[in-house]
C-alpha cells in the first residue's frame, strides 16, 4: 500500500511542480512541506496542514491521507 507522501510527492511530480511550487501553493513553510513529502515525520500532519496540501493537489483530505 502505498505511503500518503508518496501519493502527493507522485501528484506533486505529476503536477509539473517543484517542492518549493508545492510550498508555495499550499501555503505551507518550504522546510516542512520537504518533511512531509520525504516521509521525515514521525507522526502525519495536522488537520490544517492535510487540508492545505490536499487543497493545493486538488484533493480532498481523504484522497490525500486514505486515497479515498
């Protein structure tokens, strides 16, 4: 099963878009969102920052963390 970070770096990358892009339209610091798209957290990201990401992709929330 794949990892919801390597669902959104693949998106990311599908997408055209640099990490710092990604950054950028997620509204999100550039450090962190290099985090979660390594998969370098120890625990998934809050509510907001799912929310955000997701949003930026064109995603729901649970697209993101379930690929629902």
């Amino acid at each position: 099963m794949e990892k919801w970070h390597t669902r959104l770096l693949h998106r990311v990358e599908e997408l055209g878009w640099t990490k710092a892009e990604f950054a950028r339209r997620s509204g999100l610091p550039k450090d962190r969102v290099y985090k979660y798209l390594q998969g370098d957290v120890k625990r998934p990201p809050n509510e907001t920052d799912i929310a955000s990401m997701a949003k930026a992709v064109g995603w729901t929330s649970a697209k993101l963390m379930y690929n629902t």
